[in-house]
C-alpha cells in the first residue's frame, strides 16, 4: 500500500466528480446547514452538535496531513456540490473506514450515494490497494443499509443497543469489503 500520497485524486463516475475538498470552494455556509439539519444527521453523532464554519473547517484541515481523505462529491451535469465522502486510513493495518453524507437532500433517492460509494471502495481497494475497508451505520438507516449491501460489503458484526435514536436503543451494523486482487 502507498504510504505517502502526494496526488489529488479526482474520481469520476458517469454522474459525479468526486474531488479532493477544497476550502474555498467546498467549505460554504450550505455544508454547514447540512450538518445543522436534522434530517441529514438524523443517524448521525453529529445531531448532538452545533456546527460552524469554523468547526467544519477544523474537520476539513484534520486532512491535511496523512493518508486520510475527504471529497467533495459534485453533479458532473451542474457542478453542484451535494455531498461529502471520506475514508480514514490506517495504513499500518492496511484499512480504511470509509462515511458519506449527501447533505442536499433533493439529491437524496437518485443513487448518488451508491454511485460515490462505489468510486471510493474500488479506488481505496484497486488503486490504493488497502487490505479492507469497514463502514458502519444505525440499524434503521436503510438506505446506508442498502448502499453497504449493494456495494458487495459483507457484515462485520454489530454493537448491539449502542447509541439512543428518539430514546430507544439503536444497533450499530458494520461491514466490510476486502481486496481480492
Ligand atoms: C444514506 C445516504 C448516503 C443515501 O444516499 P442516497 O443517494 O439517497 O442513496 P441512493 O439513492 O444511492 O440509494 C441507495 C439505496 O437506498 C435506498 N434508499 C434511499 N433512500 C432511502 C430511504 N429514505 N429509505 C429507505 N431506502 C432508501 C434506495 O432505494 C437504494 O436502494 P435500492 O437500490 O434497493 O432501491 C444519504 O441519505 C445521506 O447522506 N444521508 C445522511 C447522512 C447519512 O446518514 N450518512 C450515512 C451515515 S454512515
């Protein structure tokens, strides 16, 4: 596996460009009203805070050293921004954990997520060539749910009762893909 990444990664599917986030052009007070809204972060930790330009830049600038990454994920037919999606990489264990947030939620339905998802797993395990890549999510976030399962994941076991959703304990599900080639 690459140890140090100079290179920008730019990833493009047949509807997005997945580009390395940008702070003058990615860092918007519209990402932080994602964050703010409580639908986007409805299975999210993040509900429980309040977020800010500042905040979200202190997350974004956490990129900049290391192997981990963040991208903007844009439509290539509008070049809006519609969401984020990053993999935290630990290259001594060769594994990356890889979340998405489609904080536009007009965008939310159309396979958005499923199309960055999948750019990111195959670069992180074809390209970057890390060993496994996990995800998890809540037990009732279904589409995240049906992104995991579609992109071929296989479960990786699950906190049972871990985090309170409207008061009632909520199951974490975690997956995983691992390379093959
Ligand atoms: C979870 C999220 C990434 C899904 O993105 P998306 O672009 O709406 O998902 P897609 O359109 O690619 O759909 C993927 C699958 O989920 C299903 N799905 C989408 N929205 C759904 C919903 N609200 N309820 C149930 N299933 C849903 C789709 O039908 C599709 O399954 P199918 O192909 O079997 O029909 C997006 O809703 C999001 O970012 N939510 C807020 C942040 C979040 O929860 N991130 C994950 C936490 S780790």
């Amino acid at each position: 596996m690459t140890e140090a990444i100079i290179d920008p990664v730019i990833l493009s599917t047949a509807r997005l460009t997945l580009r390395p986030f940008d702070t003058s052009r990615h860092l918007t007070a519209q990402y932080v009203a994602w964050l703010n809204d409580p639908d986007v972060v409805r299975y999210s930790e993040q509900r429980h805070k309040v977020h800010t330009i500042e905040s979200c830049r202190a997350f974004v600038e956490g990129f900049d050293q290391g192997p981990s990454r963040l991208w903007a994920i844009e439509r290539r037919d509008d070049d809006t921004h519609i969401g984020n999606i990053h993999a935290d990489i630990d290259t001594i264990n060769s594994l990356a954990d890889v979340a998405i947030l489609i904080g536009n939620r007009y965008a939310w339905g159309h396979g958005f997520g499923l199309e960055a998802w999948d750019a990111v797993l195959g670069w992180l395990l074809n390209e970057y060539k890390v060993r496994k890549v996990v995800a998890g999510c809540m037990e009732s976030n279904t589409a995240m749910l049906r992104i995991m399962q579609k992109s071929a994941m296989t479960p990786d076991g699950e906190r049972k009762a871990h985090y309170l959703l409207d008061g009632q304990p909520e199951d974490i599900v975690f997956c995983a893909k691992f390379r093959t080639g």
